[in-house]
C-alpha cells in the first residue's frame, strides 16, 4: 500500500468477505487491493454516466404516454 493511503473499517456480509478472501489468495492480492479497485470502477461508471447525461442534457424527451404511442406506431407492441 502506498503512503498515502487511509485506513477504513468496512464491514462485509460474511459470505462477501468470504468470497474477498479467496479472491484475494486465489490472486495474490490483498482485499484491500480487491476493494480499491472495485471502488474505482464503480466511481469510473459514476463519471461515464454523468458525462453521457451531460451530453444527452438538450435532447427532446417523450412522455411515458407518447412512447407507448410510437412504440405502437412502430408495431413494437
């Protein structure tokens, strides 16, 4: 772990923990490691969809009615 890393306590199911353990012998990592890397790849999807709403912000958007409308329409359903 490097420097300037910060110690936290989390608290797992016992089964998660479980999973972590052997994950992380069966890896040769450590659950710390596991962990930060599922917390950056969950915050990276974070910043993926905020940017996808950002661009998407100006589109024009359907009420729940009409998209049944042009689903129908289309012979969707």
């Amino acid at each position: 772990m490097s420097e300037l890393s910060k110690r936290s306590t989390v608290y797992f199911a016992t089964e998660i923990h479980q999973a972590l353990r052997i994950k992380a012998a069966s890896t040769h990592q450590s659950v710390s490691e596991l962990v930060n890397e599922a917390v950056r790849v969950a915050l990276s999807e974070d910043q993926e969809d905020l940017k996808a709403f950002t661009q998407r912000a100006n589109e024009p958007t359907l009420s729940y009615e009409e998209l049944l409308e042009d689903l129908k329409s289309h012979g969707k359903i």
